[in-house]
C-alpha cells in the first residue's frame, strides 16, 4: 500500500486539484514539490502554501535556477541542441531536472510513488516517467490527468465543491510552459496552424516590428562554456538571464512551428528562447573558428542525435552519456570572444576572436603576405577528384 506519493506541483488548476484526487484515490499523503527551473511568475512560498491549503501533507519548494543553468542549459548550449533544427529544447531541458528532485524528495520522504500532472498526449509524461525509472527504478507513477478520469470539467468542479483557493475563472487559453531556457505556447487559436500568433502569446520577447537601437554585446567563452558578457564574469543563471533580458528586448528568439511529438503527433508551438538562441548563435561561430573541420562536422551529427535523444525523454540514457563526453572532448579549445548584433528580432555575428583559432590570416589572406603555396593545389585537386574520374571513364566504356 502506498503510503505517500510525491507530486511534481505547479501551483496551477491541474495539480491543485490532483493533490485531493490523489489522496482520495490511494489513500496516501500527498507531498507537493514545486521546483524553480527559471520559470519566474508567482512567490514559491505562495505556491507552497496553496498546496498545503488544497490538502498536502507536506509541501516543499526547491529552487534549482543555478544547477538548471549550469548543468543542463550550458550542456544543451555545448551540444548547439536545436531539435528539427530550431527548438532550444526549453521543456525537455526541464524534465530530467525535476525528475531528479522528485525522486530525492521521494527518498527523503519514504515515498514509492511520484505524481505528475501531464496529459497523455504531450512528450512530457514520457520525460517523467522514462527519467523517473532510470534514477529511481523502484518508485512507481501515477499520472491523474492521463489515466484516472481527471478531466478539466471535472477539475474545476472539484476545485469549486472543495473550496480550493484556485481562481478557476483566471486561466489562460493557452498551454504554457516556461523556464530559464525559455518558454513554449500552444492550444487555443494557435491549433489552427493558419493562424498568426498575436502579439499578447509572448512574454519573454519584445515585437522586432517596433523601431529601436541595436544592442551590441561581447560573449566571452571558455571550453564552450559562456562565461562573461563585455568582459564582466558571470555564472550561467545570471549570464541567461541577462540575455534574456537584453536579447528578448530586442524580439530575439521568438519561433512559430509545426512539431513532430515522440508520440507520433504532429502539433504547433510558438516558442521564445532569446538567451538561448542568442547563445547558440554566438556558440556555433566560435565553433566554426576553433574546431577542425572533421571535428566539427561529425558533432552536427553527434549534436542532432543528443537534441533527439533529449527532446525524447531519453537524458538519463548510456547513448546521451557517452555523447556529453564526446561533446565536452570536443568543447575542449572553444575559447573565446563573439561579438553579437541583436536586433530586429535577430542575434547576428559581427566579430569573433580566439587564443587557440584556427583561423590563420596568413592562410586565408589574398593580400600580400599570403603563406598558402598555390602550386600545392593542383595535385591535391587531381587526386582528390581521381576515384569519381576513373569510374565515370568505366561508365562511359561500359555504355560502349
Ligand atoms: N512541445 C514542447 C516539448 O515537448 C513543449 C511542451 C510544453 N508543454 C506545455 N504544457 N506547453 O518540449
């Protein structure tokens, strides 16, 4: 018999409601967790004490803001993790976090069960669960809103027979999902993927359309770690968070697409991440300028299998730990200096500067002071192209 279930506690509708559901259902003491990955909004101590007034046993807030930034954004920044070549990964960034802290509340508390409130359409159930047996094979799920009947109806019924102190009336008609690393919309008009975004979906970035200065700025990057804005030293959550501001200001990093959910739905996301691609814009280049050819483009390969293997719940798996030690091998002399243009909603590369480039002015010059030997080409250029030349010489005898 379970005697306490942990639930991944969110302050709104669905996972006050669950915290009495649950309850009811098992019998069990509910322990609310609601973890702080950045997502900004309401007081936590608010937060907490609402899941005590609707019935928790016990409540706890843990604030992860710092170990979200520096051991999951700074990874998925090395990794330049853009699934479908554009989303930054912002929810499933999170998961695997809150899934480490459920289960350390669980194991703190002697809890065999954890609770989350996602839907059973979403990829973020996977996140949970997947996550949850790989760190804590022992605890088992429950899921109220997927598989015990928990409807939104029945939700704000519950909330309104119970008394619970929910502003039912005040939800948002969208799905919203938010963090350090960014923010994801979706439902209501925007299922209609004709439909433009309003100006009112986004929060974390400015309209570009509106006339404004450019902001310049300097990203100083030690092995593919960001670690100074113009010269100031900063730890990454207050490096993100500065970017965020001044590069959300400026409209960077809002996106509109159509996405392939692991499970097998294809569903539209306005997103906006500005720290984020700003970022891995200014990454990227310092990449393109510290690390040999071959290197860099093995690891677009290895970077798109990480971001997949991440955007399907798959953090804690021996594929994605063998990729972050090739990655980090790979970040080992990405060190240096990007000087960013953003503006007009874009993040765009103006200068860059490294102690260990690989960008050799001599080389690359065609002014006086070239040291490239341009007799060395032509041979290279005869045997690069020999194979492709003797077997078209084979096609055309063949065709007689
Ligand atoms: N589709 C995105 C993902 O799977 C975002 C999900 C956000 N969740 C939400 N409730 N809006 O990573």
């Amino acid at each position: 018999m379970t005697q306490r279930v942990v639930l991944a506690y969110s302050g709104g509708l669905d996972t006050s409601v669950a915290i009495g559901w649950i309850a009811e259902q098992t019998g069990a003491e509910v322990i609310a967790l609601a973890v702080d990955v950045g997502q900004g909004g309401e007081d936590l101590e608010a937060i907490r004490q609402r899941a005590l007034a609707c019935g928790a046993a016990a409540a706890e807030v843990a604030d992860v803001r710092a170990e979200y930034a520096a051991r999951f954004c700074v990874p998925a920044l090395k990794a330049n993790a853009l699934y479908m070549d554009r989303y930054p990964l912002v929810s499933a960034l999170s998961r695997p976090l809150i899934v480490n802290h459920l289960a350390r509340v669980a194991r703190e508390h002697g809890a065999d069960m954890v609770a989350h409130g996602c839907t059973g359409k979403g990829n973020d159930q996977v996140r949970f669960e997947v996550g949850l047996a790989a760190v804590a094979p022992g605890v088992s799920v429950m899921a109220p809103v997927r598989d015990s009947g928990m409807t939104r109806d029945k939700a704000i019924r519950f909330a309104e027979e119970k008394g619970l102190p929910i502003d039912v009336s005040s939800r948002s008609p969208y799905s919203i999902d938010q963090n350090l690393w960014g923010r994801a919309v979706e439902t209501g008009f925007l299922e209609d993927i004709w439909n433009a975004p309003i100006e009112e979906v986004y929060e974390y970035t400015s309209d570009p359309a509106v006339p404004r200065g450019p902001d310049e700025l300097v990203l100083t990057f030690a092995e593919g770690i960001p670690v100074a804005i113009d010269g100031r030293e900063l730890a990454p959550l207050d490096l993100i968070t500065e970017l965020n501001t001044r590069a959300g200001a400026q409209g960077v990093g809002r996106l509109d697409m159509v996405e392939d959910r692991l499970v097998g739905i294809k569903s539209r996301e306005i997103y906006e991440a500005p720290a984020a691609i700003a970022l891995i814009t200014a990454h990227q280049e310092l990449e393109n300028v510290c690390v040999e050819r071959d290197l860099a483009r093995f690891k677009r390969q290895a970077e798109q299998r990480w971001t997949e293997l991440v955007y399907d719940g798959l953090w804690f798996s021996p594929l994605k730990r063998a990729l972050d030690v090739f990655i980090d091998d790979a970040s080992r002399y990405v060190t240096g200096d990007v000087r960013l243009k953003l503006h007009g909603g874009r993040a765009v590369v103006t200068g860059r500067r490294s102690p260990v480039s690989l960008y050799d002015y001599k080389l690359a010059t065609y002014d006086t002071g070239d040291t490239f030997d341009q007799s060395m080409a032509k041979g290279f250029v005869e045997l690069w192209g020999l194979p492709s030349k003797i077997a078209a010489l084979r096609d055309t005898a063949a065709r007689g």
